[in-house]
C-alpha cells in the first residue's frame, strides 16, 4: 500500500508539472520525490507521468489516479487533526492567510468566529499562496484567503473585498506624459500588473522594484520617490501631509479572494466562516 508521504509527492508534482519544484515546495531533494514517484508508479503497476523535456504530466493513468490520492491524503489530515482536537471542542477550523490580509480581516475574523461557535477550535496559518493551496488541497486548511488563487479541481473560488490603490509621491505632483518620474514599482500580482498595463501602456520600467508593499513604502518615506499603495495603508500619511495623491494618477484595484473545498467535511462551519470573512470585508469597503 502506497503511504502519505508518496501520495503528497504524486499530487505536488501532478501540480507543478515539474520534479525540481515539487522538491522545493516540499522541502525535499529531488532524488527523495524520483524515488517516491518510482516507488508509487510500482506499487500500481502503472506509469503516472509522462516524462518531457519541459517537465512531465500526468498520463491516463495519472489523471485517473488524481482524485483518489487527494481524497485519501485529506482524510488522513482531517483524521489526524480531529485525532488532536481538545476536549470540549466539536471541531477544528483551519483558516489560511497572506500576511498582509491578517491585520485587516483574519484579526477581526478571529472574535467574531469564537463568538458565533465557541465550540469549535480554531487553527490559523499564514503563508504565501502556492503553501496556502498546497495545504487545502491537503485538507490542512478548511478556507484561504489570499490574493493570488490558482483554479483547482474540487475547489470553489470567492471575490472577498477589492482592495483599493492609490498612486502616492512625497511632494505634490500630476502625471507628466502619462507616468511620474522616480516611481517605485512593487509587484502586488497579476491583476495589478494587468491593471497598470492598461491604465499606462507606454510606461518604462521602474529603475527600482521590489516585491514587498512595505519595503516599497519605507524606501518612498525614507528618500522621495512615488508609488501605488492601498489607500488604507497610506491614509495616515496623507492626513499628516507626508504624502500626497498624485493629481491624475488613475485608482487601480487589486481583489483578494477566499478558496474552500466544494465539498467539504463540515459545510456549516465553513458557511459560518465565509459568513464572518464576508461581514467583515463588507465594513472594510466602507472604511
């Protein structure tokens, strides 16, 4: 009988299409997932992938293979964790997080759950996207929320909020020919990048860019500069006049979403913690 652990590694390397990234993403060599694949793909006496030069995919086999390993390794975490659960609890909710969504929503989120059902046990972890994924895919997690989702069998896929940004500089000024000099570019995701594609087609790439919101901001604070940020992350500033919106400069969305499994072993739990997810992102829209 194939274990977890084989079963992990088919479904991580059925996701990325590629043996090296699935050794990363589960913190393996890739000599450790060959020789679980191997080890699996004799077991059934099947061939699961079919080996290229650009990565490998499922073959028949494989495809028909998928849904029965993603069931068994969910049963076995869901097994496991309410093997843990402490006394007086019903149930174990395990909610996923990005960071930057834990102070807006999951803080708020937290009370609100344990007042609606205190009898059950609440896990949270944060992490990047892929990990978020990976673990609900899992059954590690019950619900994400998260802002860069990837469709998934079995898995229904939610708008939460719309996060608002606003193109901010440190001394006032209007967009000259279409874009504003000593911008600093931070990456906040595919929709961004799509959405300020089209709202500045012509636009050159930014001398400096980095891929954390709040290192962006700081390096802006500390030496001049403009950039997009959320506008509740900036208001402060705005009020205190050490920044300023820039006249002309379009305002650019960038949705979060929540993810959970279409099926789900506990249904009520999870309306109930969609239900507190959306109620809270609803105020948040009105801040």
């Amino acid at each position: 009988m194939a274990n977890i652990e084989q079963l992990r590694t088919f479904l991580e390397v059925a996701a990325t299409g590629n043996f090296n990234q699935a050794a990363d993403n589960l913190n393996v060599s890739q000599s450790t997932v060959s020789a679980r694949i191997k080890a699996l793909e004799g077991r059934l006496d099947r061939q699961l992938f079919r080996r290229s030069r650009t990565g490998v995919e499922l073959t028949g086999a494989g495809r028909r293979f998928e849904r029965y390993a993603a069931s068994v390794v969910q049963g076995w975490e869901q097994g496991r964790q309410q093997v843990a659960l402490p006394e007086g609890y019903r149930t174990l909710f395990g909610l996923g997080t990005q960071v930057s969504l834990w102070e807006r929503l999951v803080a708020r989120w937290l009370p609100w759950m344990r007042s609606q059902a205190p009898d059950v046990a609440l896990h949270v972890e944060t992490d990047y996207s892929p990990s978020l994924m990976r673990q609900l895919s899992d059954g590690l997690l019950d619900l994400i929320v998260l802002y860069y989702p990837r469709t998934m069998s079995g898995v229904v896929i939610e708008t939460l909020l719309e996060e608002r940004l606003v193109m901010v500089s440190t001394r006032k000024r209007r967009i000259s020919s279409g874009w504003v000099e000593d911008y600093i570019y931070v990456d906040w995701g595919d929709d961004y990048r799509a959405e300020l594609a089209k709202a500045f087609p012509d636009v050159e790439a930014s001398a400096i860019s980095v891929g954390l919101g709040a290192i962006g901001l700081q390096y802006i604070l500390d030496n001049g500069g403009s950039g997009y940020f959320p506008l509740r992350v900036v208001r402060p500033y705005l009020a205190e006049k050490k920044l300023y919106r820039v006249t002309g400069a379009p305002t650019l969305k960038r949705p979060a979403y929540m993810m959970h499994s279409a099926h789900p072993a506990d249904p009520d739990t999870v309306a109930l913690a969609r239900e507190g997810l959306l109620h809270i992102a609803s105020l948040e829209s009105e801040r």
